[in-house]
C-alpha cells in the first residue's frame, strides 16, 4: 500500500504520447517526422544575448525580481497592439494575460471553465496537450464533425441536445495540430454564427497563425465575436520554446478569474523572459525574424510534399493508396494510410527503421477512434533538411511496402513509390 494517497483528478492524468516517443528520438540515426519542434538554427540566439546583456546592465532589479502577475506592462501592451493589427481592434492590455507557455493558458482555462463530469467540445481530431491540460479537471469530451474546412457549424448547433451544458469550444482555426488545415473565411463565418445563436464560449488557440507559407490567414474567431472568445497566442513557434512565455486574451468578465487561477499556480511569468522578449520584440526581432523563418520552412514544406508524392503517391483516393493535403503554414502533414493498416503497429516497425512518427489515433478523444482514424499519422516537417526529409520518407515507404506485403497485398508500386501526377494540392482530410 502506497504511503501516498493520490487524489481522482491526478489519477485522471495521462502522459503525452508525443513526449514518450521523443526519448526515442535520441537515438543516434534516427530522423524524427514525431514532435512539433522548431528548428534550432532558427533561434534568435546572437539577438538574445545582445539583449540580455543590455537588460541585465541596465534593468538587473525589475528582471529578477518576482512581477505582476497579470505580466510585463509593456509586453501585455505589445501584444494587445499586435492583435489589433490582426483584426482584433477592441483588444487592451488589459484583457492581457501573459502566461508560462500557452500551456499554461490552457490549464488556467479547465481550471477555471471546466466541471467534472460537464461537457466540452472539441475538434476531431484535436490538439493533444489541450486534451492533457483539460483532463483532470473531468469534463466529458464531446467531439465536433470536421471536414476539410475544419469543425462543421450544423454539428455546433446540435450541442445543446446531444451536450446540454457545454462549457466551451476548443478550436484551431490556423493550421491546425494535428491536420495542418485552414479554417477558411466562410466557414469562421458560420462557425461563429452558431457559437452565438446558441450561446456557447470559443476557445480559440493560435500557436501556428505567424507561420503561413502561402497568403496569411483570415481574421481571428475573437476578432468576429470578442465577448465570447478567449484568444490563445505564444511566443514559442516564432521566437523559441524554451523562454517559455505565451499569453491569453479574455474578456474582462472572465480575466479577474483567470488571473486568480495564475496567481495560485506560479505568481507570475519568468520576470528575466518577459524582459528578454520585450527587448527582442522593441529591437523588431520577430519583424526580420518571421520572413526568412517562413521562407525556411516552406522549403521543408515543399521538400516533404515532393518526397510523399515520390514514395506514397499514385492510387489518389483509392482505399489501397496514401493521401494527405499540402498544408498552407504550420508544421504538419496529415497523412492517411493505405486501408487495413494501423499507424500505431507500424510505428515499431518504423522505429526499427530510425523513423519516427505520431500515431493519429493519440488525437481522438478517447474511445472514438475506429479503423479509419487508426490509419492516420501526423508528419513534422520543419526539424529536418530537405535531404533528411528524403531519407526519413524513403524509409516509410520501405516500411509501408513491407507491411502491405505482410498481408499479401504484393508491392503495389501503384500505391507506395508511385510516380503519377499529384493529386494532393487540395485539403482532403479532417
């Protein structure tokens, strides 16, 4: 008998998938397509340590002394600024909670929001961190239709008779994790429409938003309807992961609440980050910064997409082929596999190969996914170079053929190493 006796919420608990399989990762030789990291080499290192020497000269006592814990005057007031420069025009700095990682965000949300045993919608497939920071808190996932658009408004409005007591929306409209997909215009329309006929809150998370490759996204949910959307942003896919820092924006009958649940956690943000981000921020780090970032990852973008038309090409839609939609920004590809395999049994497989990948079941909510989604994988494009993403494809299609031949079902050159005209421009999946 354990000496500690754990509580129902800690029980409820779960470890991340993604974060099990990076210890894998380590190995030498293996090419990980696995976890949502940016590129090193895109770390404004040499910036850093140019401000970090000029906060510490000039500010050594406001940045490692404890602070508000609202955040930085200055960064709460970057970030309202830039926001309405998105679309967000009624935003302050006032509605601006700077947070330990957007994370954090999430948690103070099902701290605050959610209620054991109440309903939450949720995108399917969805973010898996956000199902981990909303589970102890017990709500019931209740998961939302999506097609290639994204969530589907006529399975919003059915909530309130299949989920009566929702307490809020978790969506990804910019390059969603896991799918890459693009809400487009007319479908943010109608999802807000029926968020406010039937009077359900959205929670908008936009950690990828900064990261389009092609044209940049349409305006933000919050910017359609601020009083009834929490607004999630971070620092970490544009800047670096490791300083930690993110924010939510929340309208004011909610953010007292929020902030109380923040001053329980951790008082307030790294003091020492927040200083650092603002300074980066002033010396218009990130205005020089996102071009040549989305310009690099475009090319990994680009290189993923050619290797996939190579190696997994050619059967188009049929049920015997791969398919997968380019994503528009992001980091991800969505990719379905041939019919009857099952992406979590190959994943051995694929390890033995020095490959890695994430499973698109680890995305569902709990018991809902069937066949269908069991074949499902999502691919990270932005850690790995053109040429390793070449090898690190190669060896899934060598992996893929294998499986296929395991169950009698011969080479099948058309649908694995196929070299017929693409028919993946267009987003397929949900």
């Amino acid at each position: 008998m354990s000496l500690w006796n754990l509580s129902r919420r800690s029980q409820a608990m779960q470890s991340s998938a993604i974060r099990e399989l990076l210890k894998l990762c380590e190995r030498p030789g293996m090419l990980s397509m696995a976890g949502g990291l940016p590129a090193a080499e895109s770390f404004p290192a040499e910036a850093l340590r140019s401000v970090a020497d000029r906060v510490l000269r000039e500010q050594p006592a406001a940045a490692l002394q404890y602070g508000a814990s609202e955040g930085l005057a200055g960064l709460r007031e970057w970030v309202a600024a830039h926001l309405r420069s998105q679309g967000m025009t009624t935003v302050s700095a006032a509605q601006v909670l700077i947070t330990s990682g957007s994370q954090q965000g999430l948690d103070l949300l099902g701290k605050v929001l959610a209620e054991q045993g109440a309903p939450l919608a949720v995108e399917a497939p969805s973010y898996l961190g956000a199902l981990q920071a909303f589970t102890p808190y017990g709500p019931r996932f209740v998961p939302i239709a999506c097609d290639d658009d994204g969530p589907l408004p006529d399975d919003l409005l059915t909530l309130p008779q299949r989920a009566p007591g929702c307490r809020f929306a978790y969506l990804l409209p910019n390059f969603q994790n896991p799918t890459g997909r693009l809400m487009p215009e007319a479908r943010r329309q109608g999802i807000v429409a029926a968020a406010q006929q039937i009077g359900l809150p959205l929670v908008e998370d936009n950690p990828y938003g900064e990261l389009w490759y092609d044209a940049p996204p349409p305006a933000p949910l919050a910017a359609r309807w601020p009083e009834g959307t929490v607004y999630l942003g971070s620092f970490s896919k544009v800047l670096a992961p490791g300083l930690r820092l993110g924010y939510l924006v929340a309208p004011p009958a909610l953010f007292e609440r929020l902030l109380q649940a923040k001053q329980a956690s951790d008082l307030h943000s790294s003091s020492l980050a927040q200083h650092l981000v603002l300074a980066l921020l002033q010396k218009d780090v990130l205005t020089h910064q996102l071009p040549a970032l989305r310009a690099r990852y475009r090319v990994s973008r680009d290189a993923m997409q050619a290797a996939l038309q190579r190696e997994l090409g050619g059967l188009g839609d049929s049920p015997e082929g791969c398919r997968w939609a380019t994503p528009q920004g992001g980091m991800f590809f969505w990719l379905t596999l041939p019919a009857g395999l099952d992406a979590q049994r190959l994943l051995e497989q694929a390890l033995a190969a020095s490959i890695a990948f994430v499973p698109g079941a680890e995305f569902f909510v709990t018991g809902t996914a069937g066949p269908a989604e069991r074949r499902t994988v999502r691919l990270s494009f932005v850690t790995l170079s053109p040429a390793q993403i070449d090898e690190a494809v190669r060896r899934l299609g060598t992996v893929l053929r294998a499986a296929l031949a395991a169950q009698g079902r011969g080479p099948l050159e058309g649908a694995l190493g196929g070299r017929t005209e693409s028919r993946h421009a267009t987003p397929e999946l949900s």
